[in-house]
C-alpha cells in the first residue's frame, strides 16, 4: 500500500499544487516559502480545497520545508469540512506515523470515510488502501474503527 498510496498522494500533490497554482496566482512575493498567499489567505479563511492543498504542499516540501505536522495540521482542517481527498491523505499520514503517532485504527478510519466520499477509481483505491489497513489490525481494532468511522460520520466529521 506505501508505494503504490505514496504515488497517489504525490500526483495528487502534485495536481492539487499546480491547479491552485492557477487558482490562486501567486502575489508580488509570494507566501512564506513560495506558496502562493492567496492559497494561505483561503486556507486560513477556511476553504477546504485549499487547506488541502497547502497540507500537500508541506507534506512533500514544496514551496514549504517539508513538515508532516503542518500538513496533518492542514488535512485535519480540511478533513473536519468533509473533504474526501484530505480525509484520505490525513489516513496515510496515520498509516505511516508522519507527522502523527502510527495508528492503523485512525488511518482505517479515515480511509474509510474518505471511501464513502469519493467516487469512481479514487474510491476503488481508497477501498484497496482501506483493505490493506485492515491487514495489520486485530479484529477489534477493526471493530474499533469501522465504529469510529460510523460515529465521526454521524457527527459529520467534528471531533474525529
């Protein structure tokens, strides 16, 4: 799953950044480290999309130093709104332990939720990820995660 899951999160870094690249033209100067500060400026003001994008930006230390803190930081914001793509890398960072404590119940958890989301290959894949957490886990962990997973939708993702 690492490989084949990093790859898609670099491509969809790697698109993310270069669409909001067109979406948010960079300013006389830039942001902190290139990014574009309309990015930062939507980010901050809480647009999903974007906070995703930045959480991509400083997960693969483009235009940022790279910092799994602040991308978790960002992909939780994103997350929080119900955004699939950023639920999904928000799972790999769990799966991986970057940036986060490696925890396969929180990484099954948002991979998960993100499946429910997504559509076409990107929900297969998510599925395939999802199915490959659950490798790892014990049966309770499993059992753990598929009701974390039912309480944070309920909760319509605050407080997961």
């Amino acid at each position: 799953m690492r490989g084949l899951s990093l790859i898609i999160i670099i491509l969809v870094a790697i698109l993310s950044a270069y669409e909001q690249g067109a979406a948010y033209p960079q300013n006389e100067g830039g942001g902190a480290g290139g990014v574009p500060k309309n990015l930062q400026a939507q980010a901050a003001e809480g647009d999903a999309e974007a906070q995703n994008s930045l959480g991509a930006l400083y997960a693969e230390g483009k235009g940022v130093p790279k910092d799994y803190v602040q991308a978790r930081q960002w992909y939780e914001k994103a997350a929080a709104q119900g955004h699939a793509l950023a639920q999904n890398n928000l799972a790999e960072l769990y799966f991986a332990g970057l940036g986060v404590q490696q925890d396969y119940v929180r990484a099954y958890m948002w991979v998960n939720i993100a499946a429910v989301h997504l559509k076409g290959e990107e929900r297969k894949q998510a599925e395939a990820n999802r199915d490959d957490v659950a490798q790892r886990m014990t049966p309770a962990q499993v059992t753990e995660a598929k009701r974390l997973s039912k309480e944070c939708l309920t909760k319509k993702f605050k407080g997961c």
